[in-house]
C-alpha cells in the first residue's frame, strides 16, 4: 500500500511541476489563468469556494494539455517492450513495440506534439 501512495505523490509531483514550468515558458497563458483565478475569487473566502474547479475553465484546459505534452506516468514506463511478449490486459505485444504514451510526445509521430 506505501508503495501506491508514494507512486501518486511522485506522480502529482511530477505532473505539478511540469505544469508550472508550461506556465512560468508561457507568459501571455501565466497572466490569463490568473486573470481568471482572481476574477473566480474576488470578494470570495477562498476556503469556502467549493465549486472553484468549474469557474476555471481555462486553468483545468492548460492542466489537461500539459498533461498531454508530459505524461507523469508515462516517466516510469519504458520507450519499447523488451520481454519476447508482454501482456497487458489480455493483449499480446511483442517485444520492440513503442509504448503509447510515446506517441503523444514523439515529434516524429506528431508534428505538433510540442505546442502548448
């Protein structure tokens, strides 16, 4: 059971800090999402704001997409398969296939893989 707690903390890490680098890249983004966090909790208690999550459209969207451009998971995952096959929820795979979560990330799959 520690080692699933430990593997969402590193993963929630992971995926804040990779968020927060988009955003501290990408200025013009940084200065909407506050706009849009202090218009959410002007006059507000931010304690009290309990439906915050769905006055922050903007913000769930960059979340979501550097998501895409950095899967947390996807850093404990290999690049390929290296047993002769490796099965995954009843599906055969054989060794040398790329990992999926490569797709998303590989700029020779997607060209534009690195627009945030």
């Amino acid at each position: 059971m520690d080692e699933i707690l430990l593997l969402n903390v590193d993963v929630s890490f992971a995926a804040t800090s990779f968020a927060l680098a988009d955003l501290a890249r990408h200025t013009t983004v940084q200065e909407k999402v506050r706009q849009e966090v202090d218009d959410a909790l002007r006059g507000a208690d931010p304690s009290s704001c309990l439906d915050l999550d769905k006055r922050l459209p903007y913000m769930e969207m960059i979340l979501k997409e550097s998501a895409r451009m950095h899967p947390a998971l996807a850093l404990s995952l290999p690049e390929r398969t290296v047993k002769p096959v490796t099965d995954i929820g009843g599906f055969q795979i054989p060794k040398g296939v790329r990992n999926m979560a490569c797709l998303f990330v590989n700029k020779t799959i997607l060209s534009t893989s690195f627009a945030f």
